[in-house]
C-alpha cells in the first residue's frame, strides 16, 4: 500500500474531487446528533438545577402551626373593627385589617348536645377533632378523655406552646392540655398543664393569666380549695416562672429553656383598652416571645412546633356588651395576627390558621331606636371617645363613695371615661345609686352602646357561623365552610399526627379526669365579672 501523503502533492491549482452525497448527509447527521446531544445535557444540567432548587425552596422538613382563636369574634366584629380603625385613622373605605387578608372561608361552630356552642366544647373540636358537650374539657360525649393535637404533636417530639390573655386555666387553653368533665374544674386543669396526669408535662411556655389558681388558699387571692402551692411545684419540677412585666422583658428567646410558665396576673390579664404597658405586655408581644422561644428550641431538630394563641378577652367584653373593650381588644389581637402573618412569609414551613370558637354577643351595627322607619348609621366617633371598660369602671364606681360621688360620675366616669358629655338625670341618678358591680357594668356598657346605634342580642353565645382565616403552605384545603371538627383535621394531617394513639394511653385504666372534687368549694367571688354561672363560689 502506497503511505505518501498526497497533502504534500497538492498545489494551489490542484481540484479536489466532490465528496459522495452519502458522505455528506452522514456528516451532516453526525454534527446534528453532537448538537442535540449538547443541548439535552445542557438542559438536563439547567433543569436538574432547577427542580432541585425549587424542591429545596418548596420542601420545608420542619412544620410549624400556629394556631391563633379570636374567642367570641364573629362576623359582625370584623366589620365593627374595620369601619372603627378606618374611621379612627382616617383612612379609606377600601382600607382592610390583617386578617382580612387572609379570609379563606368559614367555620360552622354547634357542639354536640346544643346548635348554641360555649367556649369549652368549641376548643375541643379543634383540639380532639370531636364534637362534644358545652362545658366538656377534652372528653367526649361520654366524658371520656380524647387526645388532642398539641399532645399528639408534643408525642412525635415537636415543642408546643400557649398563650392567652384569659386565666391559662380557662376553657380555651383548657382544652388542648387538660382533662376534664366539666370547664368549672380550674384547679384540677392547673394541676394537669403542669403534667399531674398520665402523659406528663406537654406544654414547654405557657404564658397568661390565672395566677389564682396555682396558690394554696392559704395565700391571699388563690382561687384554690386545698393547701398545693403550683408555682412552687412547678419550679421544683423544672419550670421557669414569671409573674411581672420586668421578668417578662429580661427573658431571652435565645438563652431561654423550656418549661416555662408565666402567670402574669391573679385573674384574667386586662382588657386593651385598660392595660398598662407598663404592667402588662401585649398579645402580640406575649406570641412573638412564645414563637421566638419555640423556634430557639426546635433549631436543631427536624421537629418544629405547635402553638395556640388566644385573644381571649374579645369575647368577655362581648359577654358584657361593652363595645369599647370589644373593638380594642380585636385590634390587639390583628396587631398579632400582622406579626404572625410575616413570620409565616419568613418561614414557609409555618401554618397560621385563625378562627372563632363562636360569636358572643349577637352585635349589629345598627340599632333602631324608635318606632320611626330608621335611619341607616352607627357612630364609630362615640365608640372613639371611651377611654376604659365598662368593667374597669364598675369596679371604681363600688368603692367611690365620697361625698362628692356626683359630680366624680359626670366629671371622671362620663365625660372624660365614656366621652359622654349629653347624660341625663336618670342616667347619673341611676350609677349615683346602690348597684352590684355587674349591673353598673352593663349600664354603662349599654350608654355608648346605645348612642353609637350598636346593638346587641345577648349576653351570652349565638350560633352563627364565624370567618376562618390562614397563611401558608397547603390552607387551600381550608377554603369554603367547615365545621369546626375539620380545624383539628387539618392540623393532624398537616404534621402527621396521631391524636387516637394518646386517646388510648389516655384511657389505659386511668380515671384521673372523674375527679370528684368538691367544685363548689373553690373560693372565686372576685372571678364574678365573667361566665359568673360557669364559675362555682363559696358559700
């Protein structure tokens, strides 16, 4: 075989013969197959990448639900409050709230043995997905203890909280960590949220009222029948303890450990409209230490947390009929929802649902007050004007009894309290007389209440249904109107909880939530001002 190189024998004249046609279609096909080739590893490169970052970005491991009831808060509130901030701050009618950003739906709210709900039976269809009796603290209908969600959760090794501004030991808190057959047993669910029942401790900060309940009734104040000192159980058990504003201030989320326990007032913590900043902190400022201390807690594990925040006293000021304490108390409660609602944006892993356990109050805005065909306003000016509660002033009016209680009504309680300056006689005449607290209490509530064209139905609970609201991954599934049951449904789906598995170590021979302690012993005259049937006093 000849091996010369013929490129050496080619000059600048020589003609190159055509390549065959199948020579060049092959080439031709060859460059393609090396293009396409390129292309899909370049864009298998770039997709792999994406799908891997949008996993990352989408897959939170740790799951966090913040669970947030606005007691008493019906539909009608949510107006109320609306048409009193825009008015207030002189902002437009298309102005909304926080939570009205995050409506999804509704709840429907009867519990099993009444179409009418009370606070205790609401709680526990969120907390044990169970319909049951008005006044049943996680039991059933047979009064038998059920698993709740916050237990369920602290079982899979998640860190759980509560934060409320009614006693810790009221019917709401109650019902996600205690078990009782009746709301009226306060003193047996204290003894239950510091772990005095078969599962133990559950709750790592529990911050609220209701220091009464934790005092032997040796103690000025305690609301309990027996001698057991709580707050000095709970310290010898491990828990941190605070009681005021400064020891609130000094807690550090970062260093902070769990359990923790705060009882920041003897009884229910104050109204909004009443409370002392110096004294008191703020809803808002209670759940961002909770949720700061729940986050530090969980940072290192694959585990997040459950929370369950209160607004508590929206209700009782409803229960009163005093439209001052409602409105002020609601805008609280949005000021938390505005902060939960970013830290949801911040950590998509999070879950906030809001929701009412029922309407207290039957409130409308708008009231007739002659036979005439009405008018269509209601006055948020007049609600603007009132600088305290009903409740809070009642209080001043049964100990003021100088000679000059007169003009101390127009002067300190009318005009510059209620911003009520138009009083008749029969108006002055009527808080210058002997009454009980309560009765000045409802008087005063109804004298803005009536000058605003605020009315209301009742004093105690209606049946309406109630707006439901959420942030975060998967509250589609919240969309349209549920039933209460279905809250805790999705909060155990959620985070893969298995409340029927504590149900069963709950009721593992155990009769610890048929107490037959003697309730009507519990020494609470001065807890009077709210749920006065619900709650039993010395004889």
């Amino acid at each position: 075989m000849d091996n010369r190189d013929y490129d050496d024998e080619l000059d600048e004249n020589t003609e190159l013969l055509p390549l065959p046609v199948e020579y060049k279609e092959k080439e031709k096909k060859t460059l393609f197959y090396i293009f396409l080739s390129a292309l899909i590893v370049s864009i298998g490169a770039i997709g792999f990448a994406s799908i891997w970052i949008t996993l990352t970005k989408g897959l939170p491991v740790k799951r966090n639900v913040i669970l947030m009831i606005s007691d008493g808060f019906g539909p009608a509130s949510e107006t109320f409050a609306r048409d009193y901030y825009q008015f207030v701050n002189g902002l437009s009618y298309n102005d909304v709230m926080p939570l009205d950003r995050i409506q999804v739906g509704s709840s429907r709210t009867r519990s099993a043995d009444s179409l009418v709900t009370d606070s205790a039976a609401g709680a526990t269809a969120f907390s044990c997905v169970k319909k049951t009796y008005n006044g049943a603290i996680g039991v059933d209908t047979d009064k038998t203890p059920c698993g709740t969600v916050l237990e369920a959760a602290k079982a899979i090794g998640m860190k759980t909280g509560l934060v409320v501004t009614s006693r810790i030991t009221h019917a709401t808190p109650a019902s996600f960590s205690a078990h009782v057959v009746s709301r009226e047993m306060e003193e047996i669910i204290a003894t239950q949220q510091l772990g005095d029942y078969p599962l133990g401790r559950q709750v790592d900060p529990m911050i609220g009222g209701g220091r009464c309940f934790f005092l032997p009734n040796s103690t000025t104040g305690s609301c309990r029948s027996d001698d057991r000192d709580l707050v000095a159980e709970a310290k010898n058990s491990g828990f941190t303890y605070f009681s005021s504003r400064d020891e609130f201030d000094k807690i550090d989320p970062k260093s902070q450990s769990t359990p923790l326990l705060g009882l920041l007032t003897l009884d229910h913590m104050s109204y909004e409209i009443d409370r002392n900043p110096t004294d008191e902190p703020s809803l808002k400022e209670m759940s961002e230490k909770a949720i700061r201390i729940l986050e530090k807690q969980t940072a290192d594990s694959d585990k997040g947390f459950f929370l369950m925040i209160e607004g508590s006293r929206i209700d009782m000021a409803a229960h009163s009929n005093d439209p001052g304490a409602h409105v002020h108390d609601i805008l609280a409660y949005n000021e938390a929802i505005d902060f939960v609602t970013e830290y949801v944006d911040d950590h998509p892993g999070t879950v906030l649902i809001s929701v009412s356990d029922h309407e207290t109050g039957g409130l409308t805005l708008a009231l007739q007050t002659s036979q005439e065909y009405p008018q269509y306003p209601w006055y948020p000016d007049v609600i603007s004007r009132i600088k305290n509660s009903s409740y809070a002033l009642s209080v001043e009016l049964t100990k003021y009894w100088n000679n000059d209680r007169t003009e101390y009504i127009k002067d300190n309680i009318l005009r510059n309290s209620l911003g009520i300056s138009d009083f008749s006689d029969d108006e002055v005449n009527f808080l210058v007389a002997n009454h009980t607290q309560p009765e000045y209490e409802i008087y005063m509530a109804n004298l803005t209440s009536w000058r605003a064209l605020v009315g209301w139905t009742t004093h105690g609970h209606t049946g309406v249904d109630v707006n439901l609201y959420a942030h975060g991954k998967n509250t589609n599934a919240l969309r349209g109107n549920h039933e209460n049951t279905y809250i805790g449904q999705f909060i155990t789906e959620y985070l893969s909880l298995d409340p029927d598995s504590i149900t069963l170590r709950l009721n593992s021979n155990n009769t610890f939530h048929k107490s037959t302690s003697n309730i009507t012993n519990y020494n609470v005259d001065h807890l009077a001002h709210y749920h006065a049937g619900h709650i039993p006093r010395r004889t």
